[in-house]
C-alpha cells in the first residue's frame, strides 16, 4: 500500500508502507521541494508515480529507503539515476542532498 505521507505518520501508517517487505524496510520517493513521501511499494517508481500524480515535479523526487526498527535511512534507488541532475549512481552522491532527505524522512517516519 502506498500512502503519501505529509505529517508525521502512525505507527499504523508505517506498519501498513513496511508490510511489503516484512517490516524490515520501507520504499519510498521523498519530494525535497513539498518536503512530502510517498513510501509503501515495491518499487521506489511507483512511490515517485504516486507524487508525480499528486502535482510533484519529478527533478524534486529521489529514491530512499526507511528501515523502521533500526531508524536508518538509505540512499539507493534506481530512480536516482539521473546525469541531467549530476547524480551518476543509485546513490545519492550529493551530502546537502543526502542531508535533508534524511531530515525530510527522519521528521515524517521516526515514530518514537
């Protein structure tokens, strides 16, 4: 299930988006302009489809993953791939860029 996550979630919003993958980790698109989530699929492009269908531009979008029992982010995706933005890799290479989408996820999912 994909939710689009604009205020800090539940801890029953986060069981439903780590259901997918057994708890251990949630897929998501984080929108760095609307500072907004889309986290739940099995793939980080049907996160960034959700967005995109929500009004977000897709330059703003970049793939995370939330590991919620280790508060962990990670900064993998294929949608990351991106030479027009400078981004060469699956993962996020910028720190700025790495740094507020942690901060982006950390103050939407970390459920206390």
């Amino acid at each position: 299930m994909i939710l689009i996550i604009r205020e800090p979630a539940t801890k029953e919003q986060i069981n439903q988006m780590a259901e997918v993958f057994d708890g251990v980790l949630i897929k998501l698109a984080v929108d760095v302009q609307r500072k907004i989530i889309a986290g739940g699929g099995t793939l980080h492009a049907d996160c960034e489809q959700a967005l995109l269908e929500d009004g977000s531009q897709q330059d703003d979008i970049w793939g995370a993953d939330w590991y919620p029992t280790l508060k962990k982010v990670g900064f993998e995706s294929l949608i990351n791939i991106r030479p027009r933005q400078k981004n060469l890799s699956l993962e996020i290479q910028d720190l700025a860029l790495r740094a507020e989408i942690e901060t982006i996820t950390r103050s939407l999912l970390e459920v206390n």
